[in-house]
C-alpha cells in the first residue's frame, strides 16, 4: 500500500538548451534538444519514488505510445500505475520548454489528456488517496477535481500537501482542506497579495495563509536564498545547498518529492526541509525534469558533503 499518492499531470517535455531566450519574431538555433517525461504530477512522484518513498499516481495520460511508455518508466521506477488512465481520443500532455545559458526557463504546457482528470476520475481512485497516509496535489489539472480529491482526503485523515504551481487564483474550498502547502515567491504573492521580496515579506505572506485557511505549515520556497518555513508559530530561513545550476526545471518539484518522502519516514521537519533541498540541488545539475532527478544515494551523499 502506498504511503503517498501524488494526482496531478504528466506530461512530455521538449527541451531546447539555448544561449538566451527568443524575443518576439526572432528564430535562434537551439545548442540541445531533449523529449524528456515531464508534468508537475508525474516529476514529483517520481522524485519521491527515487528517493524512497512508496508512490502511487493518480493522473492521465493520451491515447498514444508515448504516454503508455511514460507509464512504463513510472512503474520502473517503482510507482503503483494502478490509477492512472488512458484518455480515448486525447493526446498525452505536452510541454515546450526552453533552457537559457544560466539555466533559467521558460514553459509553455498544453494540457491534452490531463484536462480529462474529472471529478469523477477522482471519486472512481477513492481509495488510492483514502489508503494515503499524504495527498500531494499541484495546479497542472482542473481545479475542482483537486477540490474533490482534498476533500476526500480530509474526510478519510489523509494529510493534503499542495504544491500551488503554476500560480493562479485558487478557491477557499481547495485550501481549507490544505495542511502543508510549499509556494515559491511568486505563488505566495499569487494567494496572499503580499510580494515576497524579503523575510518579512515572506513572514506576513506565510501568516497570512495560515491566518485565512487554516494551513498548519506554510514553506515558501526562495531559490537559491532557501525556503522560509513558517511552522506552529516559528519563522525560519533555511539556506540551501551551493550547486551550479545548468537547469532549473523540476527542482521545485524535486524538492516536494524529497520532502514529503522525508516526512512520511518520520524525519524532523528540519531533516526533511534539508533532505528535500539538497535533492533539488542535485536536480539543478542537470538537464530536464525527470531525467534530473536524484537517487536517495546521491541525495544523502551531498548532504554529508555539505554538512
């Protein structure tokens, strides 16, 4: 029985390095081109597989070869498959993802088959998020069939960690139901109309989340600065680890997959922060979203590296 259940998107990624980003009306030759898997959904809970957690997924993917062998890989990499369905007359999820020199990016997604994770595609993996000892939900899937997987998850004491990404308004019915939630800076603003250009900024934002909806653990993530962790009344900075990046795609989704695989194993939320942020690291080094992803292995051998 999986300790984790992640419901969200999954996607193919196309990966163009490029030395700086295309303006408008300007063609640029790219120096790399990679089809990688990909989707918010699918990168954490692989980073969460590979990092030792029990995973099983809830998602969509097309009615083609590339989404049954994204399907293939997922369960290679030990992630119960069970709940995630092929959509008739759909195309698996796509996303066209340019890389600059400084491995920033910029994302362009076309939902296809994920768009189809109804409501009643949820209610019929009832069980595969009742059994969860941890819901982990993003933004790349319809709004309200969230809603009704955090519901269901409240009802049956499944904790619900949401991961708000990509930002977007997000209704009191959804967030009510949130126990963790792990925004970066331009999400927090998104939720709280409080830019986070600062610690006190990142403080008030995190208050104003818990404050609102209730939410026990408020963990806004900085890039390179660390995350702020606002936690039973305790506001922190914790730094991160010192990489050089080439790519930054799915380190926020590696990070979520580390530390809830931390959590649920027990570990101090410290621990966790740590375990989740080194991961990211390591995600940071390479190119693409779950071609990027670390083992537990090297994960733990940069933390004892880094201290």
């Amino acid at each position: 029985m999986a300790k984790l259940t992640v419901l969200g998107s999954i996607n193919v990624d196309h990966l163009l390095q490029v030395t700086e980003f295309p303006r408008p009306g300007q063609t640029l030759e790219a120096n790399n081109y990679q089809t990688v898997p990909g989707g918010k959904g699918a990168n954490q809970a692989v980073a969460a597989a590979r990092l030792g957690a029990q995973v099983a997924m809830v998602g969509c993917i097309g009615e083609d070869a590339i989404g049954e062998q994204m399907k293939l890989g997922f369960a290679q990499d030990g992630i119960d498959t069970g709940a995630i369905d092929r959509i008739s007359g759909e195309a698996t999820g796509m996303a066209m993802i340019y890389v600059n020199a400084q491995g920033e990016n910029n994302i362009g997604i076309w939902p296809g088959a994920n768009g189809a994770l109804s409501v009643e595609q949820v209610r019929a993996h009832q069980g595969v998020i009742e059994e969860a000892e941890l819901l982990l939900i993003q933004l790349e899937t319809p709004v309200e069939s969230l809603v009704e997987a955090a519901r269901l998850a409240k009802a049956a004491g499944t904790k619900v960690v949401l991961n708000p990404a990509p930002a977007k308004a997000l209704p009191d019915a959804l967030l009510t139901c949130v126990d963790i939630i792990t925004p970066n800076e331009t999400e927090a603003q998104q939720l709280t109309g409080i830019a986070v250009d600062n610690d006190e900024s990142a403080a008030m934002a995190a208050q104003c989340l818990h404050d609102k909806f209730g939410i026990e653990m408020v963990i806004i993530t900085l890039g390179k600065r660390g995350v702020w962790l606002s936690h039973r009344g305790r506001q922190q900075l914790v730094c991160g680890f010192k990489v050089d990046a080439v790519d930054t795609t799915a380190a926020g989704d590696t990070f979520n997959g580390g530390f809830v695989t931390a959590l649920l194993e027990g570990q101090s939320v410290d621990d966790a922060l740590r375990f989740g942020q080194a991961a990211a690291a390591l995600s940071v080094t390479r190119l693409g979203a779950q071609s990027s992803i670390p083992s537990r292995e090297e994960t733990l051998a940069l933390m004892q590296r880094q201290g």
